[in-house]
C-alpha cells in the first residue's frame, strides 16, 4: 500500500473511533462486546471493573491483540475494523492520568466528582490502551458478502416467556 492509502486507513480509523459512542472489541477469548471508550493520544482507550463496563471475558491484557470495529455514525452499520494491540499502563502513571481525564469527561452518569472517578479507578478498576497495529481489515469497498451475524449470548433477560393474557384481546379489537 503506498503513503496516500495508509495515511487514509489512519484517518478513517481515527474519524470513525472519535465519532463513534461505542466500539465492538473482540479479544483473543469470547465473542464481540460493545464498549464505550474514548480516542486519545493516537488509540481508544478503555476503562472496565467495579462499577464500570465488564471487561471480562474478553482475555485482554497487556501485549495481546485485538480486532476492534467502528460502526458509521450516519449509517449505524459497520465501517471499519482494525487489529490493536492491547497495553495496560500503569495506574497513576503519566500515560494512565492523561487518559483517565479524558474518560471520566466521557463517562456518562458518573456518581463521583472527576477525582474521586480517577482515584476510584486507580483501586479498583482497569485502563487499558488499544492502539492500530497495522492497516484495517475491514473498511469501505472491502467489506464481506456474507452477514457476520451470531446468535445471541444466553442470558435470563433473553428467555421467552407466554404472551400476556391482554394481547390477543388487543390485536382483535384493532381487526374490526
């Protein structure tokens, strides 16, 4: 690929990652979850734990890689995906702060002031750094045919339950 590609790649991955809410992040275990993160310093940032958006399950860790993908803010469809590598800096480092300020200004629906998110997050929870490793997989004109669809996880609030006594009486009263 020439410096006129690889400069697009970047800026399509930037754009997409900065416009998006969320992130689809699939590690080296389990399935695809969507995340919410910021961009900052050239990579999507992460933060997960107590209180916070899971990270398990994922198998992310320091020095692994992942497939992360952008969907399209005016389309909601997928636009681009892109192989990161995974860095976990140390908490209360300069790399760890600049990043937990950016978040915590993200963080929707905090129940602590921007300090007490940092040092709350220092304790209990993980930063994690996913930088582009590489061109993207997917992007516009190269996208699969076939539907990356797979069934949902199993869960309790996914089990189908009778249809309410009320709603057949409903639907024959909006027949006539």
């Amino acid at each position: 690929m020439d410096a006129s590609g690889a400069a697009f790649d970047a800026a399509l991955v930037e754009e997409a990652a900065r416009k998006s809410a969320l992130v689809w992040v699939r590690g080296p275990e389990g399935p695809a979850r969507a995340l919410w993160h910021v961009w900052h310093d050239g990579a999507v940032w992460l933060v997960g734990g107590p209180g916070e958006q899971p990270l398990d399950g994922l198998g992310l860790a320091d020095g692994v890689r992942a497939e992360v993908t952008c969907r399209s803010k005016d389309k909601g469809g997928r636009l681009v995906s892109w192989p990161a590598a995974v860095s976990e800096p140390a908490p209360g480092g300069d790399e760890w702060t600049a990043a937990a300020v950016e978040l915590a200004a993200k963080r929707l629906n905090g129940r602590d002031t921007a300090a007490e998110t940092a040092a709350r997050w220092r304790a209990d929870c993980r930063v994690l750094r996913l930088a582009p490793d590489g061109g993207p997989v997917l992007r516009p004109a190269h996208m699969p045919t076939a539907s990356p669809a797979a069934p949902p996880l199993p869960s309790p609030a996914a089990t189908r339950s009778g249809t309410p006594s009320g709603l057949p009486a409903r639907r024959r009263r909006r027949a006539r």
